[in-house]
C-alpha cells in the first residue's frame, strides 16, 4: 500500500434516474441537461443534501467540495452540447473554482470530476465505461410500480391502484474524483460522499436530484429487462431492503499503487508463518516468456532485491492467539527490512574456466583458418560489382538461346532477355546465338523480325545508339519477365491474347519509354514499323517450308560494326531424313546427303561447302 491515501475516489450511481414526475414527460432525459456529480466530505453537508429537494446555485457552491459533470442532448441525438449556456464541446460541464456552467458562486471547488456512461457492472462495484461522449450514451429502458411495498393492489383488479410506469433513463453512470486531497478536521467523512443532481435551461440555476431516494416505502426503479423476483421470493419479503445513504453513497477509494490479492488457495498451515510482497518490473511479468507462479512454487531465498523492485513483509502466528517469538520479526509485525534485501555483488565470469574455455575456442579458431583457409591472408584484386574493365581481357562472349519444342513467344521471351544482358561497355563482342534445334522455318522469320527492331532502334542527340538498345532492352525485359509460361503456351491468334502479343512485340515497351524516358523526341517511324511487323508475326504467322537437308546458318551485325559489341546468329543444323532402306556405313551411301570439300582447302571453306549439299541418288556418280 501506498504511505499515504493518494488516488481517484470511485462511486457507481444506480441503474435508473428518478422517473418523470409526469408518464409522457421526456424532457427530464432527452431535453438539454445539465448531469451534475457533487461531493462532499462533511456530515452536516452531506445531511443537508439528502433532505433537501431543490438547491439554489449558492448552495451548491456552499455544500459541494467538489462537482462535475456532463451535459447536452443525451441518448443519440444529433444536436451538438455547446449550444447549451456553459457546456463545451465534448458535452462536459463547464467549472472553474467558483463557478459551474458559468453561474458564479462563493465557492472554491477542488480536484476535477468525470463522468461516464457503465456498460456492465463488475463483482468489486466498479463496472465498465464506454469512451462515448454524453451525446452517444445509450438510455435502457427502466420500470418503476408506484405502489407502496407490501401492498396487495392489482391493477387489473383494484381501481385505486397504481399502473406501472415504462420511461426512458440515463444509464448507470461511473463518477471518478481525482486530484483532492482528505481534509484535516475532526467532522470529516474518511470517504467522501457523492450526491447527482440535475438542471435545465428551463431552470437556471435550480438543481433537483437525479435518482430517486431509497426510503424502503417503495421499490426503486429497475431496468425493463431486469430479472424479475419470483412470487415465492416475493412472499417472502415483508418489505425492500433500505441502505443507508452513508455507507450507499460512499465513494471508494481506488490507490494507483495498491493491489489487493484474494488467493484461492491457502498460504500455510497455522502457526508461525513469513508473507513477502514481492513488487517486479512489469515488463517482466507481462513478458511471454514469463511462467506465471503457481500455488507451492519454491523460490530462491532472500535478499529479494535481485528480482524484486519494491519488497515488504509481515510476520506473525496465523490463525493463532499465542504469542511466539519469531526470528526478525519486529513487535509490529513486520520483517525487518534487512532481512529482506542486502547488497547485491554483481557476478562475473572472470575465473579460470572461463579464461581457458576462451583460449581453447580461440586456439581451435585459429587452426580453422590455417588449414582451411590457405589463402585468405593473400591479396588478390577482385570486383564486388560489374565494371567494364572486366570484359577487356575476353575476346567474346557467346549466350545460346536453344529451343527445340518451344513456341515461338518462348523463344522470343529468351531473345529479348539474352540481348538485354549486354554488359554496359563491352570491350568484347558479345554474340546471342539462337540455335533452333526443330530447323523451324517460322522461327527464323521471327528472328528475322527480331533483328529488325534492333536495327530500327535510333541514336538520338542525348544517348548514343548502344545506351538506347540497352535501354530499350531492359524496359522490354521488365515488360515480359512477368508473363507466365502457361500464357506464352497458349494460341496467340484470338483476341484474349491481344495484350500478351502486346508485350512480346515490344508495342508496350515503346509506349512506356515515350512517357517515362524522352524516346518521343526521337525519330521512331521505322522503330514503329518493325515492331508492328513483329506484332502481326506473333499472330498470323507464315506457312513456310522446311529444308531438314540444309543447314540455315544467318548473321546479323549492327550497320556501324564499332557502334554495337552486339551480334546475333541463327543456327539450324541439317537433319535430313534417313532411308531405312540403304545400309548405313561410315561413308557416303546412296539416299543420303553429302557434300563435298575441294582438296587442299582450309577450315574457312566448310561452312559453304555445306550449303552445297546434295542427295546421292543410287547408280549415279558425280
């Protein structure tokens, strides 16, 4: 507990407002009203207030230490609180020292009050808010018998009796008192008292109580859908319990640092017997790593202040009038404090073990890289990222781009990222040979259309020819690399696959480089047309064809050879079908094709020697 009584006072109002004193009026509630929370500590005050039915603002400023409140149109409506005299925008009333709602008074208010709207009650009293302003607050229904308790009157059977009464309420409010201090005085409540009143606009200044007093005469209102008593309880009962308004209007005091522990289990057996509060760091507690304590747990024994940020104990014989001495236990009850905490001595590794544990780990570290790392301590000159200094010591750089069953958008999604990884200043010639293991005749037209567009490509005034290939290259790249396999699969011909061409035939890559990189100040027409012929390839391509006999061997090289490291090739080995009818040999033989090489030539001759290639028909001699 704390060492003095510092904190918020709590008081809970009941669940249902004072009926109107007129059935259909609603104004008590859904009119402009001023909810006031007065607080007081002196009996006679407290006295006064209970009796009287009406209060002047001049005795309100002499009885209340302390007020607050909220008002405005309450339960839902649209019409905003400041539009009442002394009321601001968040529907609280408006208190100074001296004044509540702007109405001055000889005064002097302490502390501040709020109020707010209980959602459900809880087991200790308190209940739970809601954070909704006076405007939002949801009104129960509550009915109220205005029959005297004890009463046989039935409404259905007697003419004098009463009906009962269904109105709208405000709800069960929570009043919290915070920033006071208990006065010093010999007439004082140790807990203050709290009365609610209520005020209009109609009644400036006049102030009327907001529930009704429990008298034992007759029943308080309840809320409509309240558990009704049954008729055996309710013979039973020879009248309503009364509660006395002093121990009913009492507020509570609740101590930010106090916490009250009521276990389910029990401490000890009776008899001498040590209770340590142990106070830890809540992000300790709260951790999830934390195992919570379980009923028995042993711990580790004193001095606690190695695990404990505040500790305090007390001492005694349980449960037990006898009188025994207990070891440090003072005449009051608690354990000394220096049983409870002593100096606490940091730990350290600094011992033996430990520096030789270290050594060994650092020795067998040591061997690691004598052994398996020879050469880490020998210089060497290396890159972490591409330089163009890299490629000087190469001749060439050959990327082959195979395709043997693949479609044509396949390979055309290969083409476009094998010439987007030409290095930026390439010292060396970097080729991209398509070898088309299916001697396609198709293909080589879309290889052709291919070249096309890489020819077409401009030098403009601001980039030279190779920045702009690599340019156009790699946003054609970022345009394909997100279409998948299954939809380059798929037949290019209908209209669902219009975008899929687009992409391909480099019709989007062209678009995003006029918007995002300058590209319309330069001249595209013949850029436009190669792509447009590449676009309507994809779609409708030519029935060409086949030569399996021939090898179909094609270059292409940029128009300024110095200008483009870039080559490309088209490469389709002969394949000629065999004729299972003639005896295969090692030689030539008839029904096969062959070639011929002139004597004493080199190496350069046999790639043209092999376009001549020729059947050799049975019988006949060249």
């Amino acid at each position: 507990k704390t060492k003095a009584p510092d904190g918020n006072y709590l008081y809970v109002t009941q669940a249902c407002t004072q009926p109107p004193k007129k059935p259909q009026d609603v104004d008590e509630v859904l009119g402009g009203v001023y909810i006031l929370a007065c607080v007081t500590w002196r009996p006679d005050h407290f006295s006064e207030l209970l009796d009287a039915d009406t209060l002047t603002m001049d005795r309100v400023g002499a009885l209340c230490s302390s007020v607050g409140g909220v008002c405005g149109w309450s339960c839902g409506a649209t019409i905003d609180s400041n539009r009442l005299p002394g009321c601001e925008s968040d529907s609280r009333i408006s208190v100074t020292s001296n004044s509540v709602a702007g109405l001055h008074t000889a005064a002097n208010f302490q502390g501040k009050i709020q109020l707010q709207e209980c959602m459900e009650g809880m087991e200790d009293g308190g209940c739970m808010t809601s954070p909704n302003s006076f405007q939002h607050w949801s009104c129960p229904q509550c009915k109220y018998d205005p029959n005297p308790v004890g009463s046989d009157m039935d409404f259905s059977l007697d003419e004098e009796a009463s009906p009962q009464r269904i109105y709208t309420s405000l709800p069960q409010m929570k009043v919290t008192l915070m920033g006071v201090e208990s006065p010093n005085g010999a007439e004082i409540f140790n807990q203050p008292r709290v009365v609610m009143l209520r005020s209009s606009v109609k009644e400036t200044g006049v102030w009327k109580k907001l529930y009704m007093k429990d008298t034992g005469k007759f029943e308080l209102p309840v809320a409509v859908d309240a558990p009704t008593k049954s008729p055996d309880d309710m013979m039973d009962e020879e009248g309503s319990t009364v509660f006395d308004a002093y121990t009913k209007q009492a507020m509570i005091l609740r101590q930010p640092s106090r916490i009250d522990i009521a276990p389910s289990w029990c401490f000890g057996p009776q008899g001498p017997l040590y209770l340590v509060a142990c106070a830890v760091n809540s992000t300790l507690y709260d951790s999830s790593d934390f195992a919570n304590f379980t009923p028995g747990q042993k711990v580790a024994p004193p001095p606690f202040n190695d695990r404990c940020v505040a500790v305090s104990g007390r001492c005694g014989s349980a449960c037990d009038d006898g009188v025994v001495d207990m070891h440090r236990c003072t005449a009051e009850g608690y354990i000394e404090q220096s049983a409870l905490v002593a100096k606490i001595l940091p730990q350290k590794n600094d011992s033996i073990n430990v520096w030789l544990f270290v050594f060994l780990l650092l020795l067998g570290f040591a061997v690691k890289v004598a052994v398996f790392c020879p050469g880490i301590f020998r210089s060497y000159p290396h890159f972490r990222r591409y330089d163009p200094s890299l490629t000087e010591d190469l001749r060439f750089i050959v990327v082959c781009v195979t395709s043997s069953n693949d479609n044509r958008a396949l390979a055309l999604r290969s083409l476009i990222g094998a010439v987007g990884a030409l290095p930026a200043g390439c010292s060396c010639r970097y080729h991209v040979a398509y070898l088309d293991e299916g001697h396609r005749p198709e293909h080589k037209a879309l290889w052709m259309k291919f070249c096309h567009i890489l020819a077409a490509i401009p030098s403009g005034s601001f980039q030279t020819y190779e920045e702009n290939v690599r340019q156009f290259f790699h946003v054609w790249v970022e345009e394909t690399n997100k279409l998948k396999a299954s939809e380059l699969k798929e037949n290019l011909y209908g209209d669902r696959s219009q975008k899929t061409v687009d992409f391909l035939s480099g019709k989007t890559t062209l678009k995003k480089l006029k918007i995002s990189f300058g590209w319309q100040v330069l001249v595209l027409e013949n850029l436009e047309n190669a792509i447009e012929h590449l676009h309507e390839e994809l779609r409708v391509p030519e029935a060409l064809k086949k030569k399996w006999y021939l090898d179909d061997i094609t270059d292409w090289l940029p128009t300024d050879t110095n200008s483009l490291a870039l080559r490309l090739h088209y490469l389709a080995r002969a394949s000629p079908p065999e004729d299972e009818r003639t005896l295969k040999t090692q030689h030539v033989a008839p029904g096969t094709w062959y070639y011929e090489v002139p004597q004493g030539s080199g190496n350069e001759l046999w790639l043209s020697a092999r376009q001549r290639a020729v059947e050799m028909l049975h019988g006949i001699e060249e």
